[in-house]
C-alpha cells in the first residue's frame, strides 16, 4: 500500500474529500484516528462535514438533451455511515470500524451527483455508472480522468442558514413536514435545526422526521424511469436519527444540512401512502389502535399464504392478505416479521442476475425502516408503513419479472452442493464460508448455511463471518446497509421462519453485483488497524 507524504491534518482531509482524492483522504482518515489520536465519531463528524455542502441536488430528475426525463442518484454518502455506525457494534473491536474506513473511501466518491451524471465531476456515478471517460477520455486513454481528483471544485446547490425558532412545537412540527411536501427546502431545513436545538423536542422530531421520509414512496417502479426514489427519503431520514443519536444532536448540524433539504426535493410521491390510507379508512378504522404485538406471530399457513402474494401476486392480492392479518387481531410487528421472512424467499429461491437485487434490497431496506419506526415511536399512521412496504417488496419483485432471464447468470441450485458442505466439520465451516462468499460463489455459501443452520442454533458467529466478508467490498454502501438492516431485522424477529433471514442475507452478500472487483479499501485498513492480520 503507497503512504501518504506529510502530516494528516483536518484541513487536508477536507481538501481530499472536495478534490475526489478518495484514496489520500481514506488514509489522511486513518491516520487522524491511529497516530492523531482522534477519536472516530470525532473523524466521523468532520467528514460529513466536509461533505455536507456538496451533496445536494437540484432536483432528483433532469431532463435530457433529447427532452426526456432520467434520474438523478440519491446522495449515499449519508447511508454508507448510517450503516458503518450499525455495523460496528456487530463486529466489534477493530474489526468493527472496517465498516467505517469503507464509508470514508466512497465519500469523495458521492459528491456532487448532478455534475456526475452530466460528466463535469469525477466520482463514482460518472466513473462507473456514466462511463464518462469513453465519453469524453483525457489525453492519456489509459487513465480514467472521471476518478478524480477534480479538476473543479465541486458546486453549492443549497445555502446553510438560520434555523427557524418562532411558535409552539406542535405548529413548527406540522409546518416542517408541510413545507417537506410542498418542497419548500429552506423552510423545512430552518425549523428541523430549530425544533433539534429543543432536547424536549427530538422524540417528537424524530417520529415526525422519519414518518415525512417513510410516505414519500412511489406506488410503481414498473417502467417508471427516474420518476421514482425506490425508498431513499425514509432511508436518509432513519440515517439522521441514528446517526445525530450517535453524535449527539448538538454536533449534528452538517448532518441536518446533509439530509433535511434533500426530503424535499423533487420528486416526492405521496400517491401510494393516499391509497393505502383510504383502504385502512374503508376497511380498518381503528388501525391507529392496531397493537405493536399479539400473542403470537402468524403461522406457517399465514407466511405461505403471505410468500404466494408477495412472490406472484399483485398489489390487491398483498392488500387483502396483510389486510386479513390485522383484521384478525395480528399486531403491527408480527405482520412486519412476516413480510420479511417471507420476503427472503425471493432472494433466496429466484434471484439470479447480480444486478436484479438493487430494487428488491432496497425494499427491505425500506421496510427495515418501517419496522425501526414501529419499534421506537408511537404514531398513528404506523399500520399504513407494514402495508407500503409489502407494497414496494411486491413491485420490485414484479418489475424484476418484466425481463427475461438471462442464460449466462442462471446459478447451480444451492441443494447441489448440500452434501458437499454437510461434508465439512462444523469448527471449520466459518472461515470456508467466507472465502466463498469473497470469491461471490452463491450456490456454494448459500449451501454452507443450510448445513450450519441444520446442524447447530449458534447465530452470533455465523452472521459475523458473513458481515465481515461483505465489509471487503468497497464502493458501495448498499452492501452494508443492507448488512444492517438484515442483522436488526434477525435480531427483533418472532417469525418461525427467522433463519431465513440470514439465508436471504447471504445470497444478497454473496451474489449482488459489487461495484469495485478489488478490496483497495481492506488494504488501507488492514494496514492501520490489523496489521499482520489481513
């Protein structure tokens, strides 16, 4: 690994992430924390902060030359933290903040997405996503000028200001989530900063903060192009509120300038919360007296029933069936363990195509948001948030369907290699495991779980090594948010069909397509905090 010449200051982070150094600022990033001596939520704090003003967007569509519409990526800066802070616990001790220094490496790759995707600032989305550089190469055809450092610096599309402190709470929470709505940035951003200043107020925020984010959700993907947000709202939304938990809401400033104006930006899509909130009107109304939990969770004959709409069905079929669940008594999160579990069959049985996970992982991640809502806060819109997400699960999984199946990505049946992986002893089951889950061999790792599964209720070890092996991946903070909410989502079940949830977690680790074919980023880290022990 090349070493960084001269003294890692602040300063200089800053000036690597701005200039798309990602590779000097992932080091100067370490060596803050290893020879600094600076704490790491300190160091985390400084790189949002160094992002923060770069990461906004006009608008989340952009019309084309040609007059027509695509999308414009959400900012994943944000997410890839959110999800490093959740994994560190998980893996603990140095290895925990792996996590951490993969989030540093994508950062200065995640700034100023609309000039990316015009191909007028180097990063991630114009380097692999545009292909800017067969585009419009440099002078040597050999390099890739679109993986930075800049040569411009990158654009302000939303100023910081003041925050707005006049009238009661109640008022500034219900203007706040209007002024998110009608897209009115500057108001939404100003009384966030004053409603977070107010420690009495942040439950309530946060509740208020997480719903504006969860029902802004669009009815279809299905041919939709850009006019979609395939869940980011209520992600970036969760990721304020762990993240400002983590940092504490009085250092969260640039955090809150990160997200907030972005919730409000266009397009926002409130059509399929309106639907669900007329259905539950109609057919369910006191579903704001649904409980949290029942006596038990749904049955083996209620997760299939719920696995064939979900899996084959269409929206009115998902409607009646979870429809039925809470008529007959089941509580908000029994229904929500059932929509995940039986989720996981989908990943597990028909996903083949690296690339057809994104939409359908991003459903649960969506859905792991609204289960995190239900968990922590009380809100009477929460029953419409189980139903959404059912919802977006169905239409991703739909979407998918519309394209046919590609020959050269149609994997061996995992039952192949069972004998094979039954084969192995147990104690050394683990470190085989992750080798195949590096060398991204599906049918093989999915295999070694069902044996380890079969043969012994030891969970914590398994899931480490399968986390562990997805943090070598650099690039793409999908892939530990999606780690994240799958461990949260094992860990708070009561379905009896839990353990699915690590079998769909290793097909996903094991099979989605990853953004770099190298692990760069675990050298750096290796480097400083395992060294010896790569």
């Amino acid at each position: 690994m090349a070493i960084i010449n001269g003294a890692a200051t602040i300063d200089r982070l800053r000036e690597e992430i701005a200039g798309v150094r990602y590779r000097e600022a992932t080091d100067s990033f370490c060596r803050l924390v290893t020879e600094g001596n600076r704490p790491l939520k300190s160091m985390i704090k400084e790189a949002i902060a160094a992002a923060a003003p770069f990461v906004q967007v006009p608008s989340h569509m952009m019309q084309l030359p040609n007059g027509e519409m695509r999308g414009v990526n959400y900012d994943h800066t944000i997410l890839g933290w959110r999800g490093a802070i959740s994994l560190m616990n998980e893996l603990g001790g140095t290895r925990g903040i792996l996590p951490n220094i993969q989030a540093m490496w994508y950062v200065p790759q995640g700034l100023n997405v609309w000039e990316q995707v015009i191909c007028e600032f180097p990063g991630h989305y114009a380097r692999d996503g545009e292909q800017c550089n067969r585009q419009f190469p440099g002078p040597d055809e050999h390099v890739n000028r679109f993986d930075g450092p800049a040569w411009n610096p990158p654009k302000i599309y939303f100023q910081d200001h003041a925050p707005i402190e006049d009238g009661p709470v109640t008022d500034r929470l219900a203007r706040m989530n209007w002024a998110i709505a009608e897209g009115d940035k500057a108001d939404a951003y100003g009384l966030f900063l004053g409603l977070a200043k107010d420690p009495a107020a942040r439950e309530r925020l946060k509740d208020a903060i997480l719903f504006a984010g969860i029902t802004d959700l669009q009815d279809t993907i299905i041919n939709r192009g850009g006019y979609q947000n395939i869940g980011h709202k209520a992600l970036r939304a969760r990721a304020l509120v762990d993240i400002a938990d983590y940092l504490g809401w009085d250092n969260a400033h640039e955090l809150i300038y990160t997200v907030v104006p972005d919730l409000g930006c266009s397009p926002r899509l409130y059509g399929l919360f309106t639907e669900i909130a007329n259905i539950c009107r109609m057919e369910l109304p006191k579903s704001a007296s649904t409980p949290k939990r029942s006596d038990s969770p749904l049955n083996e004959r209620a997760l299939d029933q719920l696995t064939e709409a979900l899996l084959w069905g269409g929206p009115f079929e998902v409607n009646s069936a979870i429809m039925g669940f809470f008529k007959r008594g089941a509580g908000l999160l029994d229904v929500g363990d059932a929509v995940i579990a039986c989720f996981q069959r989908y990943l597990m049985d028909v996903l083949e195509h690296p690339n057809a996970f994104l939409h359908p992982t991003h459903a649960l991640d969506y859905m792991n948001v609204v289960m995190s809502w239900v968990r922590n806060h009380d809100n009477p819109h929460q029953v419409k948030g189980i139903f959404m997400g059912a919802r977006f699960m169905n239409d991703a999984i739909r979407s998918n369907a519309i394209y046919p199946r590609d020959p050269a990505t149609v994997l061996e049946p995992r039952q192949h290699f069972r004998a094979w992986a039954d084969g192995i002893a147990l104690d050394r089951m683990l470190p085989i495991l992750k080798e195949h889950v590096l060398a991204q061999d599906a049918p093989r790792s999915c295999a070694l779980v069902d044996s380890y599964l079969d043969r012994t209720h030891e969970r914590h070890d398994l899931l480490d090594t399968i986390t562990y092996a997805a943090c070598h991946w650099q690039n793409d903070p999908h892939v530990m948010r999606n780690g994240a909410s799958s461990l949260e989502e094992f860990r708070y079940s009561r379905s009896p069909r839990r353990d699915d949830i690590v079998r769909g977690y290793v097909k996903h680790q094991s099979r989605y397509v990853k953004r770099a074919p190298t692990h760069d980023c675990f050298g750096v880290y290796a480097h400083y905090f395992q060294p010896g022990h790569a």
